[in-house]
C-alpha cells in the first residue's frame, strides 16, 4: 500500500511539514515522486517513519538518528528490540520514582514511616537505568557483565550521605573543567591534573577497581562518542577533550 504525504502524516500522526523536512535532510526519502510532485511512501518508508518516531521518543537527536538509521549492519529486528530495551529501561526508572515519591506522600501522611536511604532509592536507581539504557551495551561490551553489575551494585549501596557527596562531586568536576577551559588552561598542569584527580575520586564512588588504564579508557570515550562529548561540551566545547587529556597526563598512560 502506498500513501501521500498527507495519508501517511495523518496515519503516524505527525505534521506534512515535518516529512518534508525529514525528505530534505535525507532522514526519510518517498518511494516514488509522481509526475506531478507528489511524494509516495511504500511499506519500507512506513517501517523507517517508525523506526524513527521510535528514536525520537527516546530523545535521540535527529542527526544521530540518520547515523543509526544508515547502518545497515543492524537489521530492522535489532533496531526494534534495542528500542523495546531502551523504553523498558524508561519504564523502570518512572516506576521507581513513583514508588518513591508514594512511600513519602504516605510518610508526610504518617502513615508509614522512610528511611534516610530510601528517600534516594529512587533516584539511584533511575540513574543506574539511565546509564544502562544509554551506555551499557558499550560499557558491556567493553569491560565485560561482570564488571557492569558489579558498578551498579556498588552504585545502589552508597549511603545517602556518599550519593550526595557523589553528585556535589560531579558538578564541581564540570564547573572545574568549564573555568579551565575558558581561562585556557593546560590539561597537563596543575590544574588539569587536579581536575583529573577529582574525577578519579567521583569514578571510585562506583568503581569496585580503579586502574588507570580503565580511568584513560573512559575519557576517551568522552571524546570518541558524541553522547559523551554533548554532555561535557554542553556550555564549555572543548570539556571533554581537555579531561581526556587531563587524565592521560594524570595516569601516564
């Protein structure tokens, strides 16, 4: 079956104007253009309009989705149960807040009373969610299950008080890193190398074993995956490449 710009926007429902764009950033071409300019859609279009829709659920930029989309060595199937994993991993991170906030509702209620670690069980384990919905198949991949499970066991034990000091400790690497990039300063000195220390120091809040060949594994990552690189670079470009660095000069390898 075949379908107009119009048919198949009503049938996904989203907007003509986004399949044109879509057809002007090579995101999603028709099938066909009749004689007189209007753009069919076959089955195959039908299938990647929702392969993309899927993408864009899960707030995959549209650039990486034609990456993604372009690969051809993942099959439509692949593609379909990494999404089916992604929304679950959603799913349960939604669910464990719910189940937070409810237990502490009922708390303000008296009705029930809440530990100082429950309060942040929520929260843990949405970020352990997050982290395997975004980056576990590569973390997997690269340091093995075991190593994986054993981090976000680690990770689900912290105290109350060390969650916090985890999260402090995050926001001071990127404002550290923010500053020393605008005031130029050289990931091989004394500040890069503070700022390498510290991340050491946050890394060992879920790190069972620090090694600095792994510590230099990760900050290259930071640069070779986009997603890495976005989240260091979102107000300073250049965070993520100057920590990289900083970490090769802290490890020395």
């Amino acid at each position: 079956m075949e379908y107009t710009v119009n048919g198949l926007a009503r049938l996904a429902g989203v907007s003509v104007r986004t399949l044109h764009w879509y057809d002007e950033i090579g995101l999603l071409r028709p099938a066909r253009v009749t004689e007189v300019g209007y753009r069919m859609y076959g089955p195959d279009e039908v299938d990647a309009l929702q392969s993309i829709l899927f993408y864009r659920a899960l707030g995959v930029p549209l650039k990486q989705i034609g990456a993604l989309m372009a690969d051809a060595s993942a099959g439509r199937l692949a593609a379909l149960q990494s999404h089916r994993a992604a929304l679950l991993c959603r799913r349960a991170q939604l669910d464990a807040l719910l189940a937070t906030l409810d237990k502490t509702i009922l708390t303000e209620e008296g009705k029930c009373a809440m530990t100082d670690a429950e309060k942040f069980e929520g929260f843990k384990q949405k970020l352990v969610a997050e982290n395997e919905a975004e980056y576990g198949a590569e973390a997997r991949g690269k340091y093995g299950d075991t190593a994986v499970d054993a981090s976000n066991a680690k990770l689900m034990g912290l105290s109350p008080e060390q969650y916090g000091e985890m999260q402090k400790l995050s926001a001071r690497i990127n404002a550290a890193l923010a500053a020393a990039v605008r005031a130029g300063e050289a990931p091989d000195g004394p500040e890069g190398r503070r700022i390498a220390g510290l991340h050491k120091q946050w890394l060992c809040f879920t790190w069972p074993k620090y090694t600095p060949k792994a510590h230099l594994g990760l900050a290259e990552m930071y640069v070779a995956d986009e997603r890495f690189t976005a989240y260091y670079d979102a107000e300073t470009p250049g965070c993520a490449a100057f920590l990289r660095d900083a970490v090769a000069a802290f490890t020395g390898c």
